[in-house]
C-alpha cells in the first residue's frame, strides 16, 4: 500500500531573467522550458518537487550571471496567472 499522504505535487514556477541564454542553456535546466522574450528577457517555466528542487534551479540560474527579475509559483489550474500574496 502507497503512502499518499507523504507525496507532493510538483509546483509550476516561472522564473524570469534579463537576458538571453544560448541554445545550449536550455538542456541544462532538465524539463525546464526556456522562452526568449522581444524584451531582452528569458522566462523559464518548469516544475519542481520541493523546496530543495527550486533551490537547485535557482542555484544553476545563479550560475549563468544573468540578473533575476522575478521567480513566481503558478497555482495548480489557474493557466499562467502567477500566484501573488499580499
């Protein structure tokens, strides 16, 4: 018998960086989606288990030099409106 109760559901984040990265940034980032904006931005999309795993990409993000501009959770079902709490 599963225990359930101990299982978490991965939680979407964007994470977005001014700049660009080149083509061979985006494998390094796992199942992470890089999208390149018109803007000079990069915005990674990706899910991750727990906070470890958001630690670790943000940790290669922190490698690449680029600066952060924001990283936002996505709630479960809410399409791409970032989770924001007053």
């Amino acid at each position: 018998m599963e225990d359930t109760q101990n299982k978490q559901e991965p939680i979407t984040y964007h994470i977005q960086l001014q700049g660009h990265l080149d083509s061979g940034w985006g494998n390094r980032f796992g199942d992470v989606t890089v999208t390149f904006n018109d803007d000079g931005t990069a915005l990674l999309i990706g899910e991750v288990i727990d906070q470890a795993a958001l630690h670790g990409l943000l940790k290669k993000v922190r490698d690449l030099g680029l600066p952060l501009i924001s990283v936002n959770r996505v709630n479960p079902g809410a399409g791409d409106k970032p989770a924001v709490k007053s």
